[in-house]
C-alpha cells in the first residue's frame, strides 16, 4: 500500500530545505572569500599598445586609475593616454585645461604632452554610454590596441561592455587593467563602503550579463 500522497510531500519538501539551507551555509562561507573574484577580470597586457584609456570614477578612484595609466606610458608600454572627462566641472569650467595642468604638476610636462582627452557630454551615465562616446575618439586617433583602466572591481562588467562596443570594429584590439581602488578596501565586507561598492557592482554585472545596458 502506497503512503499517504501528504507525508510523501512532507518528506520531499523537508529535503528541499535541507539542501536550500545547506546551499545558504556554503554562500555565506563562500562569499567572503571569492566575493570579490566576481567582479575581477585581470587581462595580461601585451608588451606595447597603442594607447591606456582611462575610464570616468571618483575623486579617488580618478587618481588610482590616471596613476596606472601614467605608469604605462612611463614604462613605454603604451603610446598614447587618453582620459574620458566631462565637457565642462558644475561652475561652466572647461575640463582638459585644468586636467593637463594637475597630470604636469604631478606626473611632469612629458608625460602630460602624451596625454590626450576625450570629452563626454553629460547624458553620458553608464559605462556603456562612456565607452560609446569614447569609441569616435579612439576611432580619430587610429589606435588599433588600446587597454582600458579602470577600478579593479569594475572590471569584469567593463569588460563585458567593452566587447559589446567594439563588436563592430575588427581592427581594434582592447584589453583590461585594473587598478586597486582605495574606495574597495580588503576584506570587502568589513567595510561599509566596499560593501556598497560589492552589492552595487554585482548587481550591474548580473544586470550586464542578462543584456542590459
């Protein structure tokens, strides 16, 4: 005789739980150590490139990631730098100017002279809007092996992006640099703002991976 169709459900959906649970232990185990791997993809760089572009962040993350890209062309690796910046600051204020004379104070005039700037319109507020913007610029320099910089934790999903932008363009070839972010400190999850930075960043990089923008 056959149990009751009740107890048979019972035991089956205490299983279910068992499991869920136990998949709860390991992803809060888990997390913490491979969290921040997530949001990390590290691309060896070749040897020369044309130019080290350096994405839009902070304060503080602006300095991490124009320190990498200056590091680049101090070394010969690449060509060129170009940094994304706004067309004009909050009070009208044109950007290259002030961005040249703080990259000749702090990096010396040669390594400015190698700089170039691309300036993005304000509607641009998305990685992908960036890179968009950022793509007739590359295209005016003819570079053809650029390397991105950006924040480490922000890798992965500007990767992602950037693949998407220059699909269409054959002859470019771009790789990924992260630079360590003083806002993302380690471990992650003892710090409120890494925290933040973590639950906002997978939450584009899930939202990236699905198709979005």
């Amino acid at each position: 005789m056959s149990a009751p169709a009740g107890p048979r459900f019972l035991g089956v959906l205490c299983r279910l739980l068992r499991w869920l649970f136990a998949a709860t232990i390991v992803g809060v185990v888990c997390l913490p150590l491979w969290g921040k791997d997530l949001l990390i993809a590290s691309d060896p760089l070749p040897e020369h490139f044309d130019a080290a572009i350096v994405l839009q962040g902070s304060i503080a993350a602006e300095k991490v990631r124009i320190a990498g890209a200056m590091g680049l062309l101090q070394s010969g690796r690449a060509t060129r730098a170009l940094l994304s910046v706004p067309k004009e600051s909050y009070w009208g204020q044109s950007i290259p100017p002030v961005a040249r004379s703080y990259l000749e104070r702090t990096y010396g005039s040669d390594l400015a002279a190698l700089t170039e700037f691309c300036e993005i319109g304000g509607d641009a507020d998305s990685t992908l809007q960036e890179a968009q913007a950022l793509n007739p610029c590359i295209q005016e320099h003819g570079w053809q092996s650029i390397v991105i910089v950006t924040s480490s934790y922000h890798t992965r999903r500007a990767r992602i992006i950037w693949r998407k932008v220059i699909h269409g363009e054959p002859n470019i070839h771009f790789w990924i640099d992260g630079v360590t972010d003083p806002e993302f400190q380690q471990p992650w999850w003892r710090y409120r703002q890494s925290a933040k930075i973590w639950v906002m960043e997978t939450t584009k990089l899930v939202w990236t991976s699905l198709g979005g923008a």
